[in-house]
C-alpha cells in the first residue's frame, strides 16, 4: 500500500504573490547577521562561512580507504556480527585485519 503525502501547510498563493511582488525584505540589524537585501553582504558573509557537520554525518573522505564488494559469508558468521548491534560490518572487517596480521607473523616465523 502506496503512503500518503503529508498535505502542505504551506500557503503558497502568498508565496507566489511575494515573489512576483519582488519587495525587499523586512530586516532589523537584530534579525541576522546580515542584510538579506545587500548582495555584497550575502556574499561576504557566506563566503566566511565553513560549513559544520551534524553529529553523526559523516564527512568527505580524504582519500578512500574501503572497496565497496559482494562478497558471501555463512549464515552463521553474518548472523553473529549483525547481533551485536550497528558497526557490525567495522567489526568484521576489524576480526579480517587482526587474522591478516596474525598470518603474516606466523608466515614471517
């Protein structure tokens, strides 16, 4: 069954009519940190800005540091690591690094 679209609250006759109206801005010096009505304020004041993360997102990578592949696993493994919660794929790959690295000493010897 196809969901419903929450209905607009948005009255968009008064935003059609303020757009063709083309009027400025009502602006207060208490509003903001700009003037929106002053496009050399705009662009100045955006240019300073850095963009912050939300918690949680995460950021551009540096340079990529995981292939993305399809790979098949039993069951059992997969149904082992999934049980423990989220970041189950990290500590798969996590138990892969520590027997790759258990491999070379004991190639090594």
């Amino acid at each position: 069954m196809r969901q419903q679209k929450a209905k607009s609250r948005t009255n968009w006759d008064r935003v059609k009519r303020e757009a063709e109206a083309n009027a400025p801005i009502p602006y207060d010096p208490e509003d903001g940190p700009y003037d929106p009505n002053d496009d050399a304020a705009v662009e100045k004041y955006w240019k300073a800005a850095t963009i912050a993360r939300r918690p949680g997102q995460r950021g551009p990578q540096k340079a990529p540091t995981k292939e993305r592949i399809t790979i098949r696993l039993s069951q059992d493994i997969v149904e082992h690591f999934r049980s423990e919660g989220g970041g189950w794929q990290t500590r798969m790959d996590e138990a892969l690094r520590d027997w790759l690295k258990r491999s070379r000493r004991n190639a090594a010897k």
